[in-house]
C-alpha cells in the first residue's frame, strides 16, 4: 500500500553541490513512494504491482507532494487528511496547513 511520497533532504544538495537541488526535485513532482506491506510474500524484479484499490478520497502521490509544496486548495488538504493510509506525520503536517489558513 503506498503511505506517502519520498521527499529529498539537504543531502540532495550536497550530492550535487547545488543549493536549490531540493526545490528542483520537489518542483518536477517526480517523487518515489514509499509502501507499507499489508500482505506479507515474495516480489523480485520484473514482476508486476497491481493496483487493487484506490482510496475514495481519490488522492494521488503527486497531490500529496502538491499539498507538501503548499501548492493545493483547501478540498484537496482535507481530502487528503481523511486518506487513511497517508502517514501520520503528514496527516499532522496537513491537518496544520488547515488550522493555519483559518
């Protein structure tokens, strides 16, 4: 199940010895993911990842870096909230951009 983004850190802009690498990164919205495991078992290369659910909230990864970058209308925050696989520290990090816009 995927729980959230990859987001880079300072180290990224070390590596390339840039100071604006992050924001970079963060601007193409190509991401990683991270997943969770909900069903343990075996995966090797070249097989395939099945979607097998959506959330009804219908958030995607590139809205959750979207929301990240403060670039997302207040809907897509509160959507994105109530997504209950989304990682509690964005959970709270988004639940903070809504109490701060009012």
């Amino acid at each position: 199940m995927v729980t959230q983004p990859r987001f880079p850190c300072f180290k990224l802009n070390l590596k390339f010895g840039r100071d604006d690498m992050v924001k970079r990164f963060l601007n193409s919205r190509l991401s990683g993911i991270y997943f969770s495991v909900v069903q343990e078992g075996e995966i090797g290369v070249g097989d395939e990842i099945e979607l097998v659910s959506r959330d009804e909230n219908n958030v995607t990864v590139a809205d959750i870096v979207q929301i990240y970058v403060r670039e997302a209308d207040d809907d897509l925050v509160r959507r994105a909230v109530r997504v209950p696989a989304l990682a509690e520290a964005l959970r709270t990090y988004f639940q903070q951009q809504i109490e701060s816009e009012h």
